[in-house]
C-alpha cells in the first residue's frame, strides 16, 4: 500500500460515474427520466423542467431533494420511475473487482441513489460480493450529498472513524464535507457533470481512472 494511505481502513465509493466510467453514460437516461418527472409533476415544457431540475441539483444536492422540499414528492415512487433504466451498457469489471478486494478493511458504496438501484449497477459491474453495504439516501433521511448529514449518519450507521476513512467520489463538491470531517479524498475528474464551484482544495488525489489508481496505490512503482 502506498505509504499516505497505509492508515485507511475505510474504503467508501461513490456509484454512478464512479464505479464506472462517465463515457458510458449509463446516467444521460437517468437525467433523461428525471426531467420528463418533472415536466410531468409540475406541468412544464421541457425547457422549463431541465431548468427546474437543474437549479434543484444545484441548490438542493439533487433534483429529488428540491422536490421533496417544494412539491412534497414521495421518493420511493420518485426513485422507481428515474431509475427504471437499461443497464446492458455495463459490463463485468474484473480488473477494477480485483483491485478493490485487495483493499486492507471495509468497502462501502455510499449514493444519492437507491439501494435497489445500487445493487442492480453493482451486480452488473460484477462487484456484488466486494461492498459490506450500501449506504443511500434512504439511509441518509433524505438528505443528500453534499449535506454534512450524510457523511454523519454514514459513519455513524457503520461505525466508521472518519480519520481512517477515503472517499472516492466523481462529484467534486461532494468531497469537500468528507475532507471536512477528516476523511482522505479522491476527485474521479472523468468528465461528469459539475456543480459550479470551482474549488478543489479538498481534493487529495485526482484520477481520470479509478481502477488505474487503485492498482497505483496496491502497486506503487
């Protein structure tokens, strides 16, 4: 193990463009679903519910939370109907399933999504049997990355101490409360979507690949 990182204990994964990379775009459906969801619950063209769905992303951490928050929308319905998707798009990792069962500790997926979700993009990554649990936003009261109470109620469900902890995340935003509370912190730069905020202080080390770094840090040159 790379000596920096010989204290992690903790191996805490984002999902979606983490797991797997943004130019699959396995995610352009799920923003797709999103905004039909919105134009249909609040009767707008979709001009009108991209923005919507968009200024809630930005504003609220997801466009469910803004939801949740102006609309009253029940999110077991709001998260069967978006993520009601093809995932043929994805296929079996087994270098990237390799280089996380090498990891010394605990391995955790932590996602705005849902668990249901979640298990059905880790079962097709074949990565079901290397994560002891997905912590979601079920989990997290609704309370979405970036929120501090998501990475509180995180460690605190799963008895995590945060100094021994790496989150990985493709969202750059959703790194700095994890750095805030002492966790080390890997930006996944692949091309996704950015809120705009263009700070990366919080950000310890930045990859383009996820699997190519892990084999870094297990194999250091």
């Amino acid at each position: 193990m790379l000596a920096p990182l010989a204290h992690i204990r903790n191996w805490i994964f984002d999902l979606d463009n983490t797991l797997y990379s943004a130019r699959i775009d396995l995610f352009t459906q799920i923003d797709a679903r999103i905004g039909a969801y919105v134009a249909r619950r609040l009767g707008l063209d979709p001009a009108d519910a991209h923005r919507v769905q968009k200024g809630y992303f930005i504003s609220h951490g997801t466009t469910l939370a803004g939801l949740m928050a102006e609309h009253d929308v029940e999110p077991h319905e709001y998260l069967a109907d978006v993520h009601d998707i093809e995932m043929d798009v994805l296929e079996h990792d087994a270098p990237l399933a390799a280089a996380i069962a090498k990891l010394p500790g605990r391995k955790l997926v932590f996602t705005n999504a849902d668990a249901p979700y979640a298990s059905k993009v880790l079962g097709r990554l074949g990565l079901s049997d290397h994560f002891e649990a997905i912590h979601d936003v079920h989990a997290t009261s609704y309370a979405p990355k970036p929120h501090p109470d998501a990475y509180h109620s995180l460690c605190e469900a799963h008895g995590i101490d945060p100094r021994a902890a790496l989150f990985i995340d493709d969202m750059a935003r959703n790194l700095a409360p994890a750095k805030a509370i002492g966790m080390t912190t890997v930006w996944v730069d692949n091309g996704s979507e950015q809120a705009p905020d263009a700070d990366r202080s919080h950000i310890d080390y930045t990859t383009h690949d996820i699997r190519h770094w892990l084999e870094t840090i297990l194999e250091p040159a």
